[in-house]
C-alpha cells in the first residue's frame, strides 16, 4: 500500500494529498484519520493497519486530542495511563496554526 485512498482526502485538506505516501507517513494518517474519520475512513484504517498498529499510535501520539484518545483507548482496551497525550502536551497537526 503506497497511496491514500480519494476518499480521505477531506481529512489532509493542509497538505499536497497527491504527495501522501504509506508508509513514510503511517503515524500521521493514522492519526488523523482516528481524529476526523468517519465511519467508511474507520472501516478503511482497521482494514489496511493491524491492532497493534493502531494501539501504538494512540499510546504513544501526541497529536490527536485528549477525547480522540480517550474513545480510542476504550475501543483498543489501552490504560490510560499507556496513553501519552494524557501526561504529555499535545502537539498541533502539521500545517495547522
């Protein structure tokens, strides 16, 4: 897998889509798409990337928001105190002010 489905492109409106490649930037679709997806972009992420995958984004990310985090932790069965946006400041998404 090496590009991104059309359809996600709503969710990376601050980059050049056309340029987004898995898996350079795996961390960051994931992400986003566990931040802004829907339930088709849902359906696509845990169809491409694993449960472990996934997990490890979410324990380790500090970009996606505290709520995001904490849904994301309940479905994946993570501690919270796995989940490092909960102890560390999160970062902004790239491009976003």
């Amino acid at each position: 897998m090496t590009q991104i489905p059309e359809f996600l492109k709503p969710y990376f409106w601050e980059i050049d889509f056309a340029s987004l490649r898995l898996p350079e930037k795996q961390t960051y679709v994931i992400e986003r798409v566990l931040e802004y997806g829907n339930d088709q972009a849902i359906r696509w992420l845990k169809a491409n990337f694993t449960h472990e995958t996934i997990a490890a984004v979410v324990r380790h990310s500090r970009r996606i928001s505290r709520n995001t985090a904490n849904l994301w932790a309940l479905v994946l069965n993570i501690p919270k105190e796995q989940v490092r946006c909960f102890s560390t400041p999160s970062l902004p998404m790239p491009g976003s002010s």
